[in-house]
C-alpha cells in the first residue's frame, strides 16, 4: 500500500439540519487534503424528504473524490408509512448509486454491513438491528477482499448489542462482531449516537475495534459538530476527532458507547461534559 492514506469518516450529516459551518470546513479541508475516500455513515437526511436528499446529492457531489455512503435509520420515509414498507431505501439508493458501495484502495478495502431496518418488532425503529441477510452480505464481501488488504466495515449503528445497564442496543451486534473479529476486520466504522469513540470490544473470537464519528448536524449531544481523519500506514490506523472548537481527539472520544442521539438540546440547556457518559439513558429519536 502506499506509505500513508488519509480517509475522512463522517456520519450524521443530517441534512435538514444540517450545521452548515461545520460542513464548510469538512468541504474546506477535504479539497485542501485530498483524502483517498469519505466514508459516510448513515443519516444523510432529517427525514428522507427529497429536498434533503438533493441537497446531500448537491454536496456530496461536489468534493471530487471517492465517496461511501451508508444508509441510516433517518434515511427512510418518516411520513409515509406505505413508501416506508413497500420501497423503503428508493430515496436513499437514488443517491447511492452516484456513488461508490464498495471500495478498494491501495491496501484497504471498505465493506459495508446494513444495521438499519424499516420495522422490527421493538420500539422505536430508530435502533440498529443486524440480520442474517446482512451479515451473510457483509462476510461474503469480505471472502472476496484482495489477499493482503485491510478490511474495514461501514455500519451506521454501533455494533454493541447491550448497553452497560443491560438495555438492548444492536439486535445481532454480538455474533456480527464476533464473525467480523473472526475475519480480522481492522475495524467497524459507526455513527448514529452523534459522538467519537474508538474502542475496542472483545468478542467470542478475539478484539474488534470499532471508530465512531460525531454528528455534521445541529443535533449535538455531548460534543461539538466533528469529524473523523483516519490515517492508514502500514503498520497502524490512528484517528483524530476534527472540530472547530479544537477540543482534542482524547476528549472528545467517549469511553464507552452511549445508547443513542439526543434530540436538538434547547437554548440555555447544559451540555453534558466532553467525553463523559450521559448518567442516565437519553431519550429515543
């Protein structure tokens, strides 16, 4: 592989609700660094309103370089329920196909794992749910991988199955990261809680690292807006946490993964401090 690849992790862009100087500044020092690729998520959109999609089209399409996005529970119909259950992803897809859904660069290739459904039988929806379709997908991709190739998967959920209080986060997380860990997936790359972690979970089959990126939207839980610079060398993949408040990486990574996304706080509501853990769990979405 090339001595050193620069890739930009985003997630939650949320377009609708978009913060748009903080995705002037994404847009800024992607045309000023030229990464290998973006890799993008989940929740694109508010809502999945067509409007919001154009826009994410509009932008995504103006960085010039590689991108992947993957699909997030915001990114189906919110409003109608026939399109939600009849062509749930068409929004979505109409976006995606402009782009790339697999990838492979020098010494890395990047395999995404679909968490986000359109119903299950749980409330609320928004949670991540990994079925045996998907990971069959994902592991069959990954089979496929360039012998010598790095592999990381795109997901937008958290692949944690149980929170630390024993509330249900990802249905299937635990065999899907333990299959991963298996495969020796360098890394599972997340959004969906709107604040950077990287940890590592331990599995059945041995350490699976797993990198969360922040929220690009107004939607802010216990960080500012931020992003994820991943730089791969041969012989490691460090991240740092960019923002415009130049909080640092190690404080803005959280040390454990919260249960999911606050609601837009309220003026003059406290935030809670960086890289702390909400004390109880937050609202759903």
């Amino acid at each position: 592989m090339a001595d050193t690849l620069t890739l930009f992790h985003l997630s939650d862009i949320h377009f609708g609700l978009e913060d748009r100087v903080a995705l002037g500044a994404v847009s800024a020092a992607i045309t000023r660094q030229q990464p290998a690729a973006v890799l993008i998520t989940g929740d694109l959109t508010m809502r999945a309103r067509r409007h919001e999609f154009a826009a994410a089209r509009d932008w995504i399409g103006a960085l010039k370089v590689p991108v992947t996005v993957e699909v997030g529970n915001h990114d189906m119909p919110y409003f109608n329920l026939f399109e939600r259950f009849a062509d749930p992803y068409r929004r979505f897809l109409e976006v995606q196909r402009l782009l790339e859904k697999q990838l492979t660069l020098p010494g890395i290739s990047v395999v995404p794992l679909l968490t986000s459904v359109k119903a299950q039988w749980r409330w609320p929806w928004s949670e991540g749910r990994v079925s045996g379709r998907a990971l069959a997908e994902t592991l069959a991709a990954i089979d496929r991988v360039p012998k010598g190739s790095r592999v990381l998967v795109t997901a937008h959920h958290p692949l944690i199955e149980r929170g630390p209080r024993g509330q249900l986060l990802t249905i299937g997380g635990t065999a899907a990261m333990a299959e991963l860990a298996k495969r020796g997936v360098a890394a599972v790359l997340s959004g969906h809680v709107h604040d950077p972690f990287d940890l590592i979970a331990e599995t059945a089959n041995g350490p699976l690292r797993m990198i969360g990126a922040g929220t690009l939207s107004k939607r802010i839980r216990s960080t500012p807006a931020s992003y994820n610079e991943i730089t791969v060398t041969a012989d490691a993949i460090t991240v740092r946490v960019c923002n415009s408040a130049e909080v640092p990486t190690d404080q803005m990574q959280l040390d454990a993964v919260p249960k999911n996304a606050l609601p837009p706080r309220q003026p003059g509501e406290p935030v809670a401090p960086i890289g702390a853990v909400p004390a109880v769990d937050p609202p759903t979405h």
